[in-house]
C-alpha cells in the first residue's frame, strides 16, 4: 500500500507506544477477562500456516531461468497444456534457451524470450529444436468436468467462473464446460503466429502488466512465474515496434534453462508453494478481499482473481521430510 515515509516513522514509534501500553494492561487486567480477539492478517495466516497448507510441485515442472540480474524460477502447467509442458521440458533438455535472449519487453504488457535468430517465414533460420515438436495443436483451453477449481465468490467481467487451480489463477464457463489459465501477472504463454498451431513453446512470454485478459482462449498459457517476477518486470523497455528491442545488443542474454528434477538432489532447491484449497487459502483470500489493517479507511468487499498472489518459499536447499 503507498504511505508516506513520515507515517511510517510515527507508526514505529506508535508502535512501542503501544505494545508498552497493551503489556501494562494485561498485567493490571483482572484474572479471566476476556481479550479482543487477535486480527490476522495476510502474512500471519501464511507465517502460522501448517506444513500441510503447502505443495512440493513435480521438480520436472520447476524451471529455473538464469538471466543476469538471478534466478526466475517457472511452474509448467501440464494439466492445462500438456502437449506444451512435454515440449518445453524436451527444449530444456537438449539446453535450446542457454543462450537465448529476453528481446521484447513491452510496458504494461509483456516481457517475451525466444531465439533472435528465428523466423517465422524460413523454419530453416534459428536454433533447431531437436526432439521438440514445430508445431502443437492449440491448448487454450480444457474441459472442466471433474477439474476441482478453488472458486472465487466474486464477479468476473471475462468469466462466470473464476479460482484457483494447483495455485494457477483459473476462469470457466459451466455453460460450454470450458476452463482456462487467466492472463494475469506472472502468467507465461507460449507466443504463436496468425495459425493457432504454431505456438511451440520455443518462444515464451510473461505477463508484466495490467492483466490482458483479452488473451485468455486465444492463446496458449503454458506456466507462471513461482518467483523472480521483478526480474523480468523491471527489464528496459523496448522501442515502438511492440516492446522489441531496436538493436542486437540490447537483448537480455539467458545464461541457462534447467530442470529442478536435472539439479544434484543433495543441494536442488526446496521449493514449495502455497496450496490453493485449503482452510488457509480461503482464510488468506479473504484478508485480502476485507483488509483489516489500520491504514484502511474502507473495506473493499472483494477481491480480483488477478489480484491475489500464491506464496511461494525457496530455501536454498532441499528440507528433509
């Protein structure tokens, strides 16, 4: 939220203020009286969260995108698009991205990664793809018969439904029985031509602004963003033609693209994230959607699926279970 420097500097000092006051009330408070029942908010509900309030994702769906500034590490979304998980594991596999380059970054938009040298016009030009597959068959969307979506009881512009699937933001129709990955911050797709099968999963994009749910059915989103937004968001703008960058030397190189399931166990990462279908997660959507804090003058009454962000915690090393 945006206050002043000044007001944070009161609050501080308030602060003492008032833990000092509250500690000699309850020290002058009569024996079994009743306190004032504790207001969680966001980040206590996710500190007092129980080891079960987690996810360990499959380590051959984690990615982890070295660029010059740290690590961007990416969940692949195979329950929605599988054939373009399979595709991009296989990319990353054979090391298609090390050395590729981050070369559109369009303000409001998207930052987008891919092969300077390909060309949609000659196949022939660009990296091959090895093992990969050139063109996939068009995964916007999925049925949502037996699809198990955390709902949101919220109204939507776009969909009559929204929530949370595995921690990916989702939309549905009940009446065509179709549900999708929302176009929201973080959210990763993979970039096509004017055909719908072109979109590989060779070149990808990150949302980085206002959500574009006008994308949503019209192209493939394939993964998000677990951590490292700020690194791709941050990223200088790109000249007047859509965000690419005018000059070769611009372009934000990739050091590497791996697996987390290719990294040596005894010092692979622990990444984990915060499950989305659980009494904590419902508690959590709920503290954002009526704000308790202080510094609010009004309760919102509710929330947008794009305006909830899924925790996510990387030690450095594996825990042991």
């Amino acid at each position: 939220m945006p206050v002043s420097a000044s007001l944070l500097r009161r609050a501080a000092v308030a602060g003492l203020v008032v833990a000092a006051v509250a500690a000699q009330a309850q020290a002058s408070a009569p024996a079994g009286a009743a306190s004032a029942p504790r207001v969680r908010t966001t980040a206590d509900i996710v500190r007092e969260a129980p080891d079960s309030a987690w996810r360990r994702p499959d380590p051959n769906d984690v990615l982890a995108m070295t660029l010059p500034s740290g690590i961007v590490w990416i969940e692949l979304a195979p329950r929605f698009a599988p054939l373009h998980a399979d595709n991009i594991r296989k990319l990353v596999a054979q090391h298609y991205f090390d050395g590729l380059a981050v070369l559109r970054v369009q303000d409001n938009f998207v930052a987008q990664w891919g092969d300077p040298g390909a060309d949609d016009d000659d196949p022939a030009k660009g990296r091959p793809l090895g093992a990969a597959s050139r063109t996939l068959a068009p995964e916007f969307f999925v049925s949502d018969k037996g699809l198990r979506i955390t709902r949101l009881k919220d109204r939507d512009v776009w969909a009559p439904v929204t929530g949370f699937v595995d921690g990916f933001p989702v939309a549905a129709d009940p009446k065509t029985h179709r549900a999708w990955i929302a176009h929201c911050y973080g959210t990763i797709g993979a970039g096509r031509g004017n055909t719908v099968d072109s979109g590989n999963g060779a070149e990808l994009y990150a949302v980085i602004g206002q959500s574009p749910r006008q994308l949503d059915l019209n192209i493939a989103p394939v993964a998000r963003v677990l951590q490292g937004m700020e690194l791709l968001s941050s990223l200088p703008r790109g000249g007047q033609n859509m965000g690419f960058y005018d000059k070769p030397e611009q372009n934000v190189r990739i050091a590497k693209v791996e697996r987390l399931a290719d990294m040596p166990e005894a010092t692979r990462p622990d990444v984990r994230v915060f499950r989305t279908d659980t009494p904590e997660w419902a508690a959590m959507v709920e503290s954002r959607r009526n704000r308790q804090d202080a510094w609010y003058v009004h309760k919102a009454g509710a929330i947008d699926l794009c305006n909830i962000t899924v925790p996510v915690r990387i030690e450095a090393h594996a825990a042991s279970n």
